[in-house]
C-alpha cells in the first residue's frame, strides 16, 4: 500500500511569486517593492505565462537569471505594472 498523498509537484524551499512579484512590482528574489522609494532598478529576469518577472539589477538579477543585467528586455514603466496590477486585483 502506498500513500500518495505526501507527493506533490511543488518542490520544498522555493515560494511561489507573490502577487506583486507576478506584476513585477516587487523583486523575485528578495522582495523589494519598486514601488516604495528609493527602489533599485529593476531588469527583467524571467517570464511567467505572459508576464515578465523582475528583479534587482545587480545580485537579484544574477541568482534570478544567471546575469546581473537580466534578460535583454526593457520591463514595462512602473506606472504602467502598476496600473496593471490594479485591473487584476480589483
Ligand atoms: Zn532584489
């Protein structure tokens, strides 16, 4: 007899994206709202369905993406990811 139900596709110590970071408002990786001021600059690291996840250029960038520069891809005006977020969570 075995038991399945321990079996599941997700793997342990790695959190899903937040809400903000699948809106790219806040970095994967630890966490930064861009939002708040000063915000590090954000390079586009990684694509999720049809949205583009976003991390600090730098570190974030590198353990995200294996490069400090990120994708070579121009993420979305903060004013826009924001406006965005809002029409999906409203
Ligand atoms: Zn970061």
């Amino acid at each position: 007899m075995y038991s399945q139900e321990s079996i599941s596709g997700r793997r342990r110590g790695r959190t899903e994206p937040t809400a903000e970071m699948l809106s790219g408002l806040a970095c994967l990786i630890c966490g930064t709202d861009y939002r708040s001021a000063p915000a590090p600059e954000a390079v586009v690291v990684s694509h999720r369905d049809d949205r583009r996840l976003l991390a600090c250029h730098g570190t974030c960038a590198r353990m995200a993406s294996g490069s400090v520069n990120g994708l070579d891809e121009t993420p979305l005006p903060l004013a826009e990811r924001v406006r965005r977020h809002q029409a999906d969570h409203s």
